[in-house]
C-alpha cells in the first residue's frame, strides 16, 4: 500500500471531492493524476471508497476516513503533506509508520 495514496484520499474526503481536494492539496497535483491513485488505491483495498456523483463517502471510506483522520491531520502533515513530513522523520521512523498505517487500513477493511 502507497500511503501517498492514503493521503490523497484524506484530502478527498477532507474537501468533499477531487476538484476541491487538488485545490486544497499543500503541493501541486493535476486533477487526473488524484484521480488514479485514489482508483489504484481503491483497487488495492477491493473497496468502493466514494460515489463520485454527488460526491458521498461509502460506509468503507468513512471509516478509512475516520482510522487515517489522526495521521494526516497534524499542523506538518497540513503544511507540507505526507510525502514531505514522512521525509523529515528517520528512514526507520517512516517505514515504521507506514507500516503502522498499512496494518490499520488492513485490519480495518
């Protein structure tokens, strides 16, 4: 699992949609592009995430949502983003939280 992934999702479900979430992202990301990952990483869980017309969390992003809140909303992860926090943290410190995050999401879903 990419928890870049997570993170786009955070900011996808933050927004209230895709458009709004790229508007919103702290670094520049083109709209297809947000669009692709959030598709990979839905496929990868085997779940739908959100109704993309209207836009609407499922009872599975919900609760994605609401398990991955915690990691993403930290003032750093707000300013720079996922990518950016995790490299400021020891290799060792960020494989562990990625780890964290993955047997979260895993058990979760």
């Amino acid at each position: 699992m990419n928890v870049h992934h997570l993170e786009l999702f955070y900011y996808v479900a933050r927004h209230g949609g895709i458009s709004q979430a790229v508007r919103n992202m702290p670094y520049g990301i083109q709209q297809p592009a947000m669009s692709g990952q959030i598709i990979h990483l839905e496929e990868f869980l085997g779940v739908t995430l959100f109704q993309r017309r209207p836009f609407q969390l499922t009872a599975a992003g919900e609760d994605l949502y609401r398990f991955i809140g915690p990691f993403f909303s930290t003032s750093t992860a707000r300013r720079t983003g996922c990518a950016a926090a995790s490299r400021s943290r020891s290799a060792w410190a960020r494989r562990n939280w990625c780890c964290e995050i993955t047997a979260g999401v895993n058990l979760l879903l």
